[in-house]
C-alpha cells in the first residue's frame, strides 16, 4: 500500500517536471485579445475649450480735425502790421476772404468782402479788407496824449495831429457849415467824415457828438478802458455864426403878416364928351372874381340937382298951405 502510495507519488511528481516547461510554454503564448468593454462615460465630461485668439487692443487715439481750407483760389499771404499775415483767398467773382493769423501763426480771426469791404480790430492791429481784395492794418494802441496844431483861415479853424492808427495823421477843420475830418496816409486821404458820413474804415473811425459844442473824432484802438480813443474839433470863432444858429434863429424870428389889401383909385382916361370917370382897382385877395365898378359923376349931379328942385317946391307948397289956412 505504501509503495503503491510512493508510486503514485514519484510518478506525480515527475510528470509535473515534465509537463511543467509545456505549461509554461502554453502560458505565454498569445491567444486572442480578450473583449475589452469600453469604460462609460459619466454625464460630467470636462470640455476643452479652445480660447479664441487673443488679439492685443489697438487705442485709437482721437482724430485732430485739420482746419479746413477755405474753398477757392488762394492768393497767397499779405503782410499786417504787427508782422502776422493775412491767408487771402478768392472765394466768387467779386468775393474775398481773409484768414489772419498773428506773428506765431496763430488764427486769429476772419474777414469776408463780398461785394463791400469789412474791418474789424484783431489782436494789436485794425485789419480793413476791402471790396477788391486789399488788405490793410494799423496798430493802434491807447495814445497817452500827443501835439497838435491848429490853423485858422476866416471863420473855418483846422486842427492837425497825429491819429491813433500808426502813420495815420488827421486834420479836424470846423466852421459854420459843421466839423469834417480828413485822414490822410503817406500824403494820400484815405477816408473823410462829415455831418453826412459820421462813419469811415469800416468802422475804425467816427465822428461823435455831432449836435455838441464840440464834437470829437474818434478811432479804435486795443488798449485803455474803452476800445476807443480820440480828438476833439476846434471850436468855432466866437465871430462866427454856425449854420445850426441861423436856422435856430430863423425859427424863432416869426414872420410879418403881409398888409392888407387896399383899393386903389386912378381916373379913367377921357372917352368923347363923357365925363371923367374913376375906377376902383382891388387888391390882394379882394382882387379875385371882383369886376371893377365905373362910377359916372354926371349921373350923380344930375341927380342930386332933381332931388334939390323937388325939395324947393315943396318947401313952397308948404307956405302956401299954412297961408291959406292962416286966412
């Protein structure tokens, strides 16, 4: 029994050493892939995303509004008085612009003649644009005060000195027929006023209080506490009599009634044997539709020597009567 037991025993054991590389080889040799389940996703699977391209922000930075050019055909810089420029422009037939800049270029303002000139104070300077395109300026600043000269010629009195506007002179005459002033520039008038024209230079001068014992010129300038300054007209000879007096004292002198009208009395020439007669010529008012009356003395004699016989006889017949009653 127990050899039967050791048999079976050593057989075991030499088969397992046997058969041990065949397992072994049989292990290791690849059989089909067995089935792989695929796992399950669960409802929350991350998304990958793709962030968009970032593209770096550009800052516009504002637009500089350019200043326009004004349209029309330029005709280049005219030079102003306090070394600035006037940018001249043709906008129309007959129409100009001015665009004026200072001396550092800078815009300082604008005229326009379209037809008639314009002037206007900018900066230091009084800028006149005229009708047919010139430019001219004037600095003009405050004067503090100045000489002048007078002249007189009969009753008319001419004050000279110089004008605000720089190589500008003004003559201020006056007399009974009222103040006028003369500008003149390098010897030429360049504006007058008067009683009828109180205005000139587009504005840059002026005559006032008019209606004043005495009026002044005045001009622009850019300084002082009134954009104006000026002179005043020499008075009027106290010899002299001023238009404004004598039409005052036309006025107030009342004027005479005329006469009445009274008839005059002419004889009439002699006609024939007729006795003179006189004719009764009105006058004045008393003229109109009145048809003269001829009066005849002849009738008037006779008449009065009828009315004389008459009176005598009844004189008598009244003697009688009285006589007879008496009896």
């Amino acid at each position: 029994m127990r050899s039967a037991l050791r048999t079976a025993v050593t057989v075991a054991a030499v088969a397992g050493a046997v058969l041990a590389p065949a397992t072994t080889v049989f292990a290791t040799t690849p059989g089909p892939a067995p089935a792989t389940t695929a796992p399950t996703l669960s409802a929350k699977v991350p998304v990958t995303t793709t962030p968009p391209a970032t593209t770096p922000s550009t800052v516009t930075p504002p637009a500089t509004t350019a200043p326009a050019t004004p349209a029309g055909e330029s005709l280049g810089r005219r030079p102003l008085a306090d070394g600035g420029h006037a940018a001249l422009y043709r906008v129309a037939t007959g129409s100009y612009l001015a665009v004026l800049h200072d001396p550092r270029g800078k815009t300082t303002g604008e005229l326009k003649a379209d037809g008639s000139g314009a002037g206007d104070q900018f900066g230091t300077v009084f800028v006149i644009l005229e009708a047919d395109g010139t430019v001219r300026s004037w600095r003009n600043p405050h004067p503090s005060g100045g000489d002048f000269s007078e002249v007189r010629d009969g009753c008319t009195v001419t004050r000279h000195a110089a004008a605000p506007f720089k190589g500008v002179s003004m003559a201020l005459t006056n007399s009974p027929d009222g103040p006028v002033a003369r500008l003149s520039q390098n010897g030429k008038v360049i504006a007058t006023l008067d009683a009828g024209h109180l205005t000139a230079l587009y504005g840059g001068a002026r005559i006032k209080g008019l209606r004043d014992p005495i009026p002044s010129l005045q001009m622009r300038v850019h300084s002082g506490p009134i954009p104006w300054a000026g002179l005043g007209f020499p008075a009027v000879p106290e010899d002299c009599t001023t238009a404004t007096d004598d039409e005052e004292t036309e006025q107030a002198t009342p004027t005479a009634p005329a006469p009445s009208a009274s008839p005059t009395v002419r004889p009439q020439a002699r006609t024939g044997a007729h006795t003179p007669q006189t004719v009764v010529v009105p006058k004045g008012s008393v003229a109109a539709g009145v048809e003269p009356t001829a009066v005849d003395h002849g009738l008037i004699l006779a008449g009065g020597a009828a009315l004389a016989g008459a009176g005598a006889a009844g004189v008598a017949l009244a003697l009688f009567r009285r006589r007879g009653t008496t009896d």
